[in-house]
C-alpha cells in the first residue's frame, strides 16, 4: 500500500502540473511496485488517471482555462477512437503494447520540446484534421492503456493554436472522456476472462492523487509554461527508457 501511496503522489503532481503523464506513471507503479497483471494494469490505470484528471479539471474550469470547443471537437471522436482501441488490444501481447506505449512517448517529447514558431495562428483550426486526431489518440488511449496526454497537450498546442495552459485545463477533461470509455471497455472484456479489479489499491492511488493534485496546482503557479514544456518532454524521455529496460529488453 505504500508503493500505491507514493505512486498516487505522483500521478496527483504530474497531471495537475503538465496536464498530462499521469498514465505514464500509473502503469509502471501498478505494473512494477503493486505487481499487478499487465492487462488489469492498463485498465486500472485509466480508471485511476480518469478520476484524478476529472477532480483537476475543476479548477481550470473555475478560471475558465477550458477551451470547450476542443474539448468536444477532440473528445468525442476520441471516445469513439478509445473504445476502438480497447477492443483491438485483445489480438494483441502485451509486450506489444509497451513498446507501442515507449515509442510515442518518445513522439510526444520530441512535439513538445521542438514547439516554438509552430504553433498555429488563432483562427486558423482546421476542424477536420482535429477531429482525426481526436480519433488517432483515443484509437492510441485504449491501445496502450494510456489517457493520452502526452499526445494530446503537443497536438492542442502545436496544431490546435492554443497556449499551453489552455491546452492543459483542454487535456484534463479530455483525458477524462477517453479514460473511462476506455475503462468501460477493458472492465467488459476482463471481466469476461475472470479477472478481478483490486478496488482498494485503485481507491488509495485515486485518493492520494487528489492530494498532490492540490499541491501541484500551487506549482504550477510558479513555473514558466516554456519550462514547463521542457520538463514535459524531459519527463516522457526519462520514463520511456525505463519502461524499455524493465519490460522490454
């Protein structure tokens, strides 16, 4: 329970500070510190990430650091995409979904630490190419288990034209709809092999995540949204190699 704890820490200060991430600590912590099966370790972290990413989007809400518009234009394709990609991971190893999981984290570090002149100017949103990628990363989101974040905050920033503190308040309640359509998913499909959801470990890290969101909000405050992007991208690089020598290697 420890472990969990620690983990919960985590997952609260990463999304309540970048908007995003959370899954990308949530799957080694339940994988590697609870022990938990890869399969029921996917789908509790969208269980867990969706919880925790809906309670931080309340005070962006309340600043109106929301762009609505994206919510729903990359939301809802999203769902469709994540409840899509839960189903098409059943023909699939585990192991493929990891590396599936470390090479994008790898895309998204390179998209945020790259982003300077390319962002879109306002007014020019190409609704179509949003909706397709709402769809592409709800497709990746119930693929590899993830809510996506790190996917999304680079696409609402680079492609989507807006700043990134709007993009993280964006990613939180997107991150939301995908995780628990995704979670919705992977509960039907596991269930149906006889595997159980260990409840009391999700309900500690989704607990000890509220916490420590409370705290990164208070950082977020203070850091610079540049460094903030360079932490992002640092951070994806970092976790990314660890899951490449701990499960894949």
């Amino acid at each position: 329970m420890i472990q969990a704890i620690i983990g919960a820490l985590l997952i609260g200060l990463v999304l309540s500070v970048l908007g995003s991430g959370g899954s990308i600590i949530t799957v080694p912590v339940l994988l590697y510190l609870i022990g938990m099966q890869p399969q029921l370790a996917i789908a509790s972290s969208l269980c867990i990430v969706g919880v925790i990413s809906l309670i931080s989007s309340m005070r962006f809400i309340k600043h109106k650091k929301v762009s609505w518009r994206h919510v729903f234009l990359f939301g809802l394709p999203g769902m469709a995409g994540t409840y899509l990609g839960a189903w098409t991971s059943t023909f699939v190893t585990s192991d493929i979904q990891l590396t599936v999981f470390v090479i994008l984290m790898l895309m998204g570090a390179v998209m945020m630490w790259r982003n300077r002149s390319s962002r879109c100017k306002a007014g020019t949103l190409d609704v179509t190419k949003i909706l397709l990628q709402g769809l592409g990363v709800g497709v990746v989101t119930g693929f590899v288990g993830v809510g996506g974040g790190f996917l999304i905050v680079p696409a609402l920033v680079i492609l989507g034209g807006i700043d990134i503190g709007l993009a993280i308040g964006t990613s939180l309640l997107i991150i939301t709809m995908n995780s628990f359509v995704g979670f919705i998913k992977y509960y039907s499909l596991l269930s149906d092999k006889g595997l159980e959801f260990d409840w009391s470990v999700i309900g500690i890290m989704i607990a000890g995540g509220f916490v420590s969101s409370i705290a990164g909000q208070w950082i977020s405050q203070y850091l610079p949204k540049a460094i903030l992007q360079k932490i992002f991208a640092v951070f994806l690089v970092l976790m990314a190699l660890f899951i490449l020598t701990k499960s894949i290697i």
